[in-house]
C-alpha cells in the first residue's frame, strides 16, 4: 500500500501554521480512489485537520483519505495537540475542515450553561451560533455520541441488577461506589452536580459519603472499574475503545444529566460554498459512523496498537467507500 505524504507543502503550510501552534502528528494517509474512479473534488486544495486524541485523528483520517480519494489535494495536519491549536487554525483559515463534539461547541467555545438533551436541538443551537459568529458550517452530525457515562463490569451490573444510574441510586448506599478522575469530579456540569440529579448528595451519609469515590488517573478508571475494585461503578467515555474491550456495561443516563457531544464534520463557509459536493462525501461518512463502531475503531488504535491512517484506509474500504 502506498502512502500519500504531504510533501514540501505539508512542510511550508506547518511552518507558516506554527505561530498558531498546529503541527501535523504524521502527515500521512494512504493513497486510494473512489469505486469508479470518480473525481468529484478534482481541482480543490483542502487542509484537514483534529484533535490529538486517538479519535479526533482517526476521524481526521479517515476524511483525508476520502477526500483524496474524491480527487482533492489534501494536505494532513491531522494530531494538532491540544484542542485549542486545531480549532484557532480553523478560526484564521488556516484549515478548512475539522471534526468537533456538539458539546464542546456548546460549552467550551460558547461558554453556554443550560442543558439541551435533544442531541438533534443541540446541533442546531451550536450550528447557529458558529454560523453566525464565526462562519464555519457544522455539517449534520453522525450518529455516535462521545459524552460522559458511567459503566460497570458486566458481570458486576448483573450481580447488582443495574441498567441505569436510577438502579444506582436505588442500591444500598454499601455498593455505591465510584472512581472517577480530577478533571470530571471538579467540572461545574460533572460528578457533584450529577449525584445531585440522581438524589446522591455528595457527602452524604444516606447519598454518596466521601469514602465512597476513589479519584484516581481516568486511565486507571476503566481497569479499576473492570475489576470493580476499588468501585463499582466508574466514568467512561462511551466511544472509548476499552468499554468493548474490558466488557463494561455502559449504564443509562434516565434522567438526561450528561449533554449529548454528537460528532460533527465542521467546514469553513467559504470552503462549503466552493465545494458544495463535501456535505453529501462528509454525510457519506457520518452516516455510518455508531457508539460501537467508535469503539472498535479507537481498540484498534490504543489496544492493539495499529497506526490511525491504517486503521481508516481498512475501514473504507470495508465499507466499499474506497478501492
């Protein structure tokens, strides 16, 4: 297989992005044409970019091998560390498509405090607002949503009889036990707040006492929470590769506390409007994108150690995306 590399540009765009920070982790995706050989982006210049988590750059190149497929010239700035470098390159127009979180659009970029469960209500909310504030089209989303839940060990769930946080909340006080990391318990719409929601008072000796949250590293969570040692119960990202991979049962959020982060294609209205056939290529994609397919995707990476560009080529061409 061939790799496409992106070359002399590549390497004259990251200079000229590094005053804002943004340089490509890899800068590489493979080589691939659409089924057909149809060229609908022959012509157009596009820059890709993402996040430096492992979904953000799967996602990333996941569309830069699509797009290159479709006959763009598409230059991989894919891995930009941190969120902020990759989401200021697009704010100067210094790359064209990114993929965002509706609720992180939601709180972090506009600092918005009430909760919009209807993840079709958020989209819309979040889609006005970058429209009109910052002329960036955020593409309907996919049908994958990466918030905040809590999980058990399966087998941990079936002994306690849980399936959502109200079964939870209705153990006895003994067997309500957490882990949770730094960040989520000290987040202003996280772990209090949540307890709160669930008649769980933190601190509580008939809702939640103190002893009974371990905080630790949200690495350590997910084996912590496997071995149901030192908690029961501990917080999860529902796309996150180890929820499949260590036999976690996701617990459902009845009472709609956690805000939806639906996966959004997000383009710079200009770029849209030159190339109007990227809503139906990005739809392409988002459509087939699930919670479990995420899942399995993200495995491939921080499990089994396969490198992102691999594990998107295989997936397009799974779907008969690509040739």
């Amino acid at each position: 297989m061939r790799s496409v590399r992106a070359g002399s540009i590549a390497l004259l765009v990251i200079t000229l992005l590094a005053g804002c920070g943004l340089v490509s982790s890899s800068g590489t995706f493979h080589d691939a044409s659409l089924p057909g050989g149809d060229r609908p982006l022959a012509g157009a210049k596009l820059v890709v970019t993402s996040k430096s988590f492992t979904e953000g750059v799967l996602l990333g190149k996941i569309t830069a091998t699509y797009l290159a497929a479709a006959g763009a010239e598409v230059i991989d700035l894919t891995g930009a560390p941190g969120s902020a470098s990759s989401r200021q390159a697009q704010l100067n127009g210094d790359a064209d498509i990114l993929w965002e979180y509706t609720g992180t659009g939601w709180v972090n970029y506009h600092n918005q405090t009430e909760t919009i469960v209807d993840p079709h209500e958020l989209w819309q909310r979040v889609h006005d607002i970058e429209q009109r504030e910052n002329d960036l089209e955020w593409l309907p989303p996919a049908n994958f949503n990466d918030t905040y839940a809590f999980a058990a060990a399966a087998a941990t769930a079936r002994r306690l009889g849980v399936r959502s946080l109200s079964d939870v909340a209705a153990l006895p006080v003994a067997d309500r036990t957490f882990c949770v990391d730094d960040e989520f318990f000290s987040r202003s719409d996280g772990f209090i707040p949540m307890l709160a929601k669930y008649d769980m008072p933190y601190n509580d000796p008939n809702g939640l006492p103190a002893a009974n949250v371990t905080r630790m590293d949200a690495g350590v969570v997910y084996p912590a929470t496997a071995k149901s040692a030192p908690c029961n119960f501990g917080m999860v990202y529902t796309t996150d590769g180890r929820v499949k991979n260590l036999d976690l049962t996701v617990l459902e959020d009845d009472k709609k506390f956690f805000l939806p982060y639906s996966g959004t294609a997000v383009v710079r209205d200009s770029i849209i409007q030159a190339y109007p056939q990227l809503r139906a290529l990005l739809g392409t994609i988002s459509e087939r994108l699930t919670d479990e397919l995420m899942q399995d995707l993200n495995g491939r990476v921080d499990i089994d150690g396969e490198d992102p560009s691999d594990v998107a080529y295989d997936w397009l061409r799974t779907e008969n995306l690509v040739d």
